[in-house]
C-alpha cells in the first residue's frame, strides 16, 4: 500500500475516533506537542494512561469486593481515573468515570459494580482503538511517511 493511500486510511480512522466520542479536543493538543524532538510523545503519554488505568481499575475493583465498602476511597480513584482520561482526551472513559463518582456519592454498590464494568469495557474499547492507530501510525513511518496533523475541523 502507498503512504498517501495509509495516510488517508490514518485520517479516515482518527476522524471516526472524534465522530465517535472515543477521542476529544484534548488528544489533537497532545498531537501538537509532538515534534520532530519526540516523535513517540503522544505514544508514551498515552502507554502511562494504559498503565496507570489498568492499576486503578484493579484498586476499583478490590474497593467494590470489601464487605464494607469504603466509597471515598473508590471515588478517589475514579476521580484519578477521570483526570488521567481527561488528559489525553478519552472522553467516553472520562464520562462514565463523572456518573460513577456521582454513584460513589450516593453510595449506590450495585450501581457502582454495573458502572464499573461500563468503565472497564469503554477503557478496553479506547486503548484497542488507540492501539490501532499507533500500529497505522508506525507503518506511514516505516514506509518513508509522515503523519498528517489533525484539525478539530470535520
């Protein structure tokens, strides 16, 4: 396959990520911190998140298996979940972390086991896709290509 054919194909995929709700505005900043000094920031930055949020989705769920359930400490760890899935513009995983501390106020537990399985589910979702991409984005380069910046403009 050409680069400018891969290139397209690239383009096609990251505009469904937005079109979808997976990504926001927040990941194409991330992208404008990439330079020619740090091809693989956004890799990175995004390979910390995939470490960190498996860490506090096993804490959330250790926290929802005690007997007695201690919710501020469940709502802390959505809440660092929330901030790191902000940061890099993982909407769907940010939105369900925002109605799972609302849970964790009421101190719902069968809501909040549900809600943490919709968690885990759009976080496996995010990081496959986002998966996808790098492996799209590591071929265009392996080919003597480039990778075409994204604008928020479709």
């Amino acid at each position: 396959m050409e680069v400018g054919q891969m290139q397209r194909q690239w383009m096609d995929y990251t505009k469904s990520l937005f079109l979808e709700g997976y990504l926001d505005g927040q990941f194409l900043q991330l992208q404008q911190l990439q330079d020619d000094s740090n091809p693989d920031f956004v890799a990175e930055v995004v390979s910390l998140f995939f470490e960190d949020s498996e860490r506090l989705l096993n804490d959330l769920t250790n926290a929802l298996d005690q007997k007695c359930i201690d919710f501020k400490k469940a709502d802390a760890h959505i809440h660092q979940l929330k901030g790191s899935s902000s940061s890099i513009g993982a909407e769907r995983v940010k939105n369900c972390c925002i109605i799972f501390r609302s849970l964790c106020e009421e101190q719902n537990i069968d809501a909040c086991i549900r809600c943490l399985q919709q968690v885990k589910q759009e976080y496996f979702l995010v990081k496959n896709k986002l998966e996808t991409l790098f492996g799209m984005e590591q071929q265009i380069v392996a080919a003597g290509g480039s990778i075409p910046k994204m604008e928020l403009s479709f």
